[in-house]
C-alpha cells in the first residue's frame, strides 16, 4: 500500500520569515538625519558669525587703547634708558681712569640718529 496526500492537501510551507517590523520607516531616519545636519550646520554658522564679531571688537580695542601701549612702551623705554645710565655709573666708580676714558667714548658718531627706535608716527625729535 501506498502512503498518499490527506484529504484536502497539505497545508502551505511557511517560507517567509515573519518577523515584525523594527524601528522607523526609512524616509523618518532620513528626515530626521537632515535635520540634525541642518541643525549642526546653523550652530557651526552662529559660531563663525560669533568668532568674526569678537575678532572685530578685538581689533576695535586695539585701536582705540593703541595710545596707550604707545605710551607704556615709552615709559619702559624711558625706565631702561635710565636704569642703563645708573648702571654705567655703578661700573664707572669701580674703574680704573685709563679705562674710564675708554669707557666714556660714544659709540655712535652720529648724533643725528636717535638710539631707540620709535613706532609711532609724529614728528622726529631733532626737528623740535
């Protein structure tokens, strides 16, 4: 005898897997992905906006306290100058008068140039 089909057939193979949808539709990860780029684009804008404005105060600041430096840098000059002479005095007193002739004679022959260099514009000293 003969083994044959039941009565109606077989039942259908189930090939398919039936798994459940996971997560979004694609076109939400897509939109919401443009949109985090879009939100990180207009911060990184704000921040470039941000940088120029502080770097135009920056040179803004610099202008108008310019003067000042000038005249700090003045006085630093001045205050070495002077500290410079006091301490030519101080090896001066220690000195033999053979070497305090050598020691008293200019370095520089030329009178009409001044020792310190200026960065300001104005009028040269010798011209007062």
């Amino acid at each position: 005898m003969q083994d044959l089909p039941p009565i109606g057939g077989y039942e259908p193979v189930q090939w398919k897997r039936n798994v459940p949808a996971r997560g979004f539709r694609p076109s939400i990860y897509f939109w919401g992905i443009t949109g985090l780029i879009s939100f990180g684009f207009y911060r990184y804008y704000q921040g470039i906006n941000e940088q120029r404005e502080l770097a135009r105060e920056r040179n803004w600041a610099r202008f108008f306290l310019e003067p000042m430096l000038v005249a700090e840098e003045d006085r630093n000059i001045a205050r070495r100058y002077f500290s410079e002479k006091a301490r030519q005095e101080l090896v001066r007193e220690s000195m033999s008068e053979e070497n305090k002739a050598k020691f008293d004679e200019e370095i520089y022959h030329d009178k009409s140039k001044t020792r310190f260099p200026r960065y300001t514009a104005g009028v040269h000293p010798a011209d007062r």
